[in-house]
C-alpha cells in the first residue's frame, strides 16, 4: 500500500502510541497512511487503540504537527527512516522495541549498516585509567574498520567520540533529544566534526527537549545499533548497566573493562564480570577475537586471491557488496551507477565464481 513520510511521521506523534503499538496498527491497516484513512470503528477493534487514541489519529493534529517536522528535516537535510525503509538498520530493526522512526544527520546513511559497529559507554565521570582504556581500544578498532557507537555524554562517552575524530574513524551519537540542538553544548564542537565522517541518530522530533527520561530510552539503540557494547567504567547502578542489559536482550556480545576491587567507578563492570554476563576486555584484540573478525578477514583474503581474475566492473560490484552486512537490488544499482539491467550479468557472473550470494527480495551478500 502506498505510504508518505508525513504520514509516518504523525504516527509516532500520537499520544500513548509507543513502538509496538505503532507497528501494530500500521500490520493491521497495511501502512502509515492507512492508519489515518480507517474509520473509527476500524480503529478501536485494533488491540491498544482505544477510543481516545482514535479520536486523535483522527484529527488534524498529527499531520500539522509532522508538516512541521517535515519543514525541519528538509531545511537542514536531515534523512528520516520509519521502520519499515529499506535502509533502516537492519540490526536495530531485529529489536522488538526498536523505534519506528529514526532521524540521521551525517556523511553517509550507510554508517547505520556498517559491517562492524562497536559500542562504547561508561560512566560520566571516569579515572583517568579509564580515559586511557577507552582510548587505547577506540585505537585498536580502526585497524578493523569498526564504526564507533556512543551517547556524547559527558565522561566515557564523548573521549569515544573524541579519540575517533581524531583517528578520523566513522563513528555515531546517539542522542536523547532533537536534533535543534545539542546536549550538553559543551559537546557541540565535537558533534559538528562527528558529522564529518560519522553522523547523529535520534527518534526525538527535532524540538524535543533532553529530558532526563529520554536517555535510557536512547541506551536501546545505543546497544541496538551495535554488534558489541563495551563498558568501560561504571557503577553498579546507572545508564551503562541500563545499556548492558539490553545489550544482553538483543544478544549482541558484551565486553567490560575490570577495575580495582573497591573502585565504586568500576564496580558495575566488576559485576557482570563476577555474573559472567560479560567477557574481560583488555583491548580491541579481545573483541576481534570473540567476534572472529581474524577469521573473517582471513577468509575474505583467501577469497580475494581465488578471484583475481575479476573485472574491473566486477571487482566494483563486489566492493560495493562488502560494505555492508546485505544490498537490495535498487541501493546497489545506484552505488554502482548502473541501471538492474546492466547489473544483471555482472551478478550472474559473481554468482557462479561464487563471490556473493542472493537472498530473497533482491539483496545480496558476500558469501561465507
């Protein structure tokens, strides 16, 4: 069915409407758009949508308020993903409370689907050894392409963001408000360089105040976004252990940094320790070796020199493939500039060399 993104902008406006409810009625009536074209007695039979919800998708209220959001977005060439655009992340996608809409601001929509992201979160207020060991493992991901994940908070959180910048590594905040502005603006200059080579993701419309309440809301796709979350100082209680828990639900790997045994600062990272809940991180080879990335790129040049009798316009295709973890049929053709029907014999010949392989819908990925 057709669908607009005004349409799916007031779908996440309506009060009460939350993540799931908001995927239920867009499975019920087949679209954001339909949502708002059903009736009332259409509506109510939908389970979570009473009368009061109704009566609001309803009126005006939520297409004006998204026209607004819309004048925004365009103004300062914001991209905004509802769940079901093709280019959401796949990862977060895989959450079953993931946010119907995403908002991006950056260098390159592809950073969401990077083929490795790593996040990094800890206290605001860290030991310098904590300061250190960030950094050191920030520097030990770049040698593996990693995209970095944080929050640009204060403490571990922005010496992420900071330490990536200045290894010019792709890496992403995750905010807890609008796009409008930035908390804490003691960050501000950071995030501009972020969007240089990274980018700044939020589900808040672009006024949204940064209410305390926002930010363990903001740790899900923290964790969702990620393959891995690492923890490098925390307490036993607080928004990292929040970060962690979910990390656990959406089964990515956990990673924490051990600390001295009577270190408040360190006694949450301890804890998952202690629970075996996470795996010991000393640096980025702990990471690369739990997820086998060795392997992989062992694998992949193993690969490369079974076919180096690719052409160059297959060698481009196959670059562009590599990228990301799959590539649908439209968003390959226009990264390679070349129309489907002049993709469809190179893929056929990268097929049967069996280079990549294709999954359902038109997508494709290198094969294992």
């Amino acid at each position: 069915m057709t669908d607009s993104l005004q349409h799916q902008i007031a779908l996440t406006l309506v009060p009460q409407v939350g993540p799931v409810t908001s995927k239920v009625l867009v499975s019920y009536c087949g679209s954001a758009e339909a949502v708002f074209r059903a009736s009332r007695k259409e509506l109510v039979k939908i389970p979570g949508v009473g009368p009061i919800t109704a009566d609001y998708l309803l009126s005006a209220a939520p297409l004006q308020l998204a026209e607004r959001e819309m004048a925004f977005l365009e103004q300062h060439n914001v991209e905004a993903l509802f769940y079901t655009h093709e280019q959401y992340p796949a990862r977060l996608k895989q959450c079953h409370d993931c946010p119907p809409m995403i908002f991006f601001i950056g260098s390159s929509l592809d950073l969401l689907a990077a083929r490795r992201v790593v996040a990094i979160v800890g206290t605001r207020q860290p030991t310098e050894y904590g300061k250190v060991i960030c950094e050191e493992i920030v520097e030990g991901l770049k040698a593996y392409n990693v995209v970095v994940v944080s929050g640009l908070a204060f403490g571990i959180d922005i010496t992420a963001h900071r330490k990536s910048c200045a290894l010019d590594m792709p890496n992403i905040g995750v905010l807890g408000h609008g796009l409008n502005n930035i908390y804490p603006s003691q960050h501000r200059s950071v995030a501009l360089k972020m969007l240089e080579n990274g980018g700044l993701v939020t589900e808040y419309m672009h006024d949204t105040k940064p209410d305390r309440e926002h930010f363990p809301m903001r740790n899900r796709i923290i964790a969702g976004l990620s393959d891995a979350l690492v923890v490098v100082e925390t307490a036993a209680s607080g928004g990292s252990m929040i970060s962690a828990e979910l990390a656990t639900q959406y089964e990515r790997e956990l990673f924490a940094v051990p600390g001295r045994v009577r270190d408040a600062k360190s006694a949450g990272c301890n804890l998952l320790l202690k629970k075996e809940e996470a795996k010991l991180v000393e640096s980025a080879a702990d990471i690369a070796a739990a997820l086998r990335w060795d392997e992989a790129d062992q694998q992949k040049s193993v690969q490369t020199q079974l076919f180096l009798d690719l052409n160059p316009a297959e060698t481009n295709i196959l670059s562009i493939v590599r990228e990301q973890p799959e590539i649908s049929i439209d968003h390959l053709s226009k990264a390679a500039q070349l129309t489907p029907g002049e993709l469809a014999s190179i893929i056929l010949g990268l097929e049967f060399k069996g280079v990549i392989r294709t999954l359902p819908g038109k997508r494709y990925m290198v094969s294992a």
